[in-house]
C-alpha cells in the first residue's frame, strides 16, 4: 500500500463549458451537495494521508486560496454567536499555514503543463497524487484511496470502462492485460477516434505519479488539440523507464462536473 503526502490540483481552467456560471466563479468553486468541488477533492486526498496541498491556479482565481485560508473576522463572528457547528464546518476546510502552496499556470498550455507547473514544489524521490476536482466521484471508499490501497510503485490513473463513442473525450488506456480491478497497461492515447480507440477504458482524473516522471513533463511537446497533454507524458515515461502503468477500475460513480448536465446528475444524488 502506497502513503502518497503531496496532491497536485491543477486548477487554472477557465471553465469554458460552464459559461456563464464560470465567468466570474472558478468551476471548482461549483457547489456539489453542500460544499465545493475543490472541498470534495481536497478532503479525498485527506482522507488517503496527503498532508501537502499544491494548487496549480490563476491569477483570476482568488477564491479557492480564500477558501482554504484561515479567516479570522469568520471565526471570530461564529464563535461570539455560538454556532458552533458551523465554525466546524469553517475550519474543516481550513488547511495549516505551509500546507498548501499556491501557484500560477501562467498560460493555457494545457494538463502536463500545469502538473510541471508544480515540480519545484514535490517532494524528490516522493510519489504524489494528481486529483482533478471537476471529475467528482461518489463511491463507498474515496477513488483516490481505493487506488493508494492497490499502489505499488510506477503510474497509476484511475480508469472505467466508457462508451465507444465518448472516447474523443478522454485518454484512453491500451491494455497489456487485466487482473481483477487493475489494468496493466502497455499505453495511453489522448482522445482518440471511436475507431482507434484501444480499449473502452478511460483514464479519470486521479492520478499516482512517481517523482521520476518530472523529465517526461518538462520535456513535453504540444500533442493532440496542440496542449502539453499529461498522458504523453505518462507514455514516455512508462516506455522509457519501463515504469509500472496500472490502471485502477475503481468502484462508484464519476460526474464530469465540467459540464452543466454531469453537475446537475451530481447534485441530483444529494436531492
Ligand atoms: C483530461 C485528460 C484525459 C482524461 C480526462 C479525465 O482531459 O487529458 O486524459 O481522460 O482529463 O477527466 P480533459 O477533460 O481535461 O480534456
């Protein structure tokens, strides 16, 4: 079993699928159930052990490190009215001074641009967690734990079976074989055609990284839809270092809650 300490958010995106509800409020401030996509995902890696928080972000996106931070005037307030259950909900989604690191993707490059983004901030020789918020998962055990609980080293990314015909959505693994719930993987192709799909699963947004995957990110080339794409950063890695490439078909539900219609089936389950 794996104790990953550090989670990566890449955060920067402009939510362009979510307009106008994302012009002027971060996607991941998207209310699901009674807290913030971004509160689901950060108590996920939580919930796993992850004690150091690095937020990949935007300038424009003050909120999400307000969220986070100590707000004394709040507290203060709550603690005078005596609503005290309120006050622990308040300070449930305070993280500690030094915890959480902020930091900016200063262009759109894209996913592997914005997880490079966080290097100087990981932890050498330390594997660490890449949780994408707006890819919400209702399940018995966190997504991200069920994977800790199977990790041995090597890559690891969250997968479930997809229909054919969303595979230009996603990255999609080609499987080496499949023991169980866990795909050993051979590679992965960034939103593929239906027709050169090499499989139905698709990869989630939560992801193990071994620290040694940093020169496969910072060497990455523009790929499909030309943006420093993640996944080639997992294929170059895994053929050149001959790194383990799991696949983790994990139990529960997963929401694209980028989308206006996968938020509203999200919330729909808290109705
Ligand atoms: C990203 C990744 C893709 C993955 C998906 C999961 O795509 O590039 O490989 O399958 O997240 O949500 P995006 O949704 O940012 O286009």
């Amino acid at each position: 079993m794996g104790h990953i300490r550090t989670a990566v958010f890449p955060v920067a995106g402009l939510g362009t699928r979510f307009l106008p509800a994302t012009k002027a409020i971060p996607k991941e401030m998207m209310i699901v159930g009674d807290k913030p996509l971004i509160q689901h995902a950060v108590e996920e890696a939580i919930f796993c052990g992850v004690e150091r928080f690095i937020f990949v972000t935007s300038a424009n996106k003050p909120s999400i490190a307000a969220h986070f931070d100590y707000n004394h005037e709040l507290e203060q307030h709550l603690v005078i009215k005596g609503k005290h259950e309120t006050l622990e909900a308040v300070r449930a989604c305070t993280l500690e001074p030094g915890q959480a690191v902020f930091t900016y993707q200063q262009k759109p490059l894209g996913l592997g641009h914005a997880v490079a983004c966080s290097i100087p901030w990981l932890q050498p020789s330390e594997p660490f967690a890449v949780i994408l918020p707006d890819d919400y998962i209702q399940a018995n055990t966190p997504c991200l734990k069920q994977m800790c609980d199977a990790y041995f080293g090597g890559i690891m990314v969250a997968a479930k079976e997809v229909p054919l015909h969303h595979a230009q959505s996603y990255g999609i693994l080609a499987i080496h074989e499949k023991k169980g719930n866990l795909i050993h993987a051979k590679d992965v192709v960034e939103k593929p055609h239906p027709d050169d799909a090499p499989s139905r699963y698709a990869v989630i947004g939560r992801y193990i990284l071994p620290y040694s995957i940093i020169p496969s990110l910072q060497s990455l080339m523009p790929g499909t839809g030309g943006e420093l794409q993640l996944t080639d950063a997992l294929r170059s890695n895994h053929i050149d270092h001959k790194a383990p490439f799991l696949g983790c078909v994990f139990e529960g539900e997963r929401f694209d809650c980028g989308s206006k219609e996968g938020w509203l089936q999200a919330n729909s389950m808290f109705s």
